[in-house]
C-alpha cells in the first residue's frame, strides 16, 4: 500500500462528498464511521477519522494527574 494518495470527491447537491476507495482503504473508513472536519481558511480541510479523538481522549484521561487537567479546566 501507498504511504501517500491524491484524489478528487465531487460535491453533490446536498453537501456530500464521496471519499475515494484508496483512501478510504488506507485510513480503514467503513460505511457508518465518523469523520471529524477541521478547517482552516488558509490551510483548507482536514478530515480525521473520529476514532482517532476517542483514542487521544483515552490516553489523556486514563493516565496521569487528574490536577493537572482540573487546573486547566479552571482557567477556561
């Protein structure tokens, strides 16, 4: 497998796009995944599949300190 892809999605009428079989076989995007969307005006967008987050968010709150995360939770 390539470690790199360029393709194109058409937008349809209702916003939709459809993501190329290359990639989607290369992240392992299944019908019924979530994607998360990040965008930037001058960088443009990004998607991430969901899981990804959900793994960070494990690692961040299974482990370590939780005073660490309640002092910045208070200064928000």
């Amino acid at each position: 497998m390539k470690d790199k892809l360029v393709g194109i999605a058409k937008v349809g009428e209702k916003g939709q796009i459809v993501i190329p079989k290359e990639a989607r076989d290369m992240f392992d995007i299944n019908s019924g995944d979530s994607i998360i969307v990040l965008c930037d005006k001058e960088k443009g967008i990004a998607l991430l599949k969901a899981d990804a987050i959900e793994d960070l968010s494990d690692k961040v709150f299974s482990k370590g300190d939780n005073k660490q995360w309640l002092r910045l939770k208070q200064k928000n």
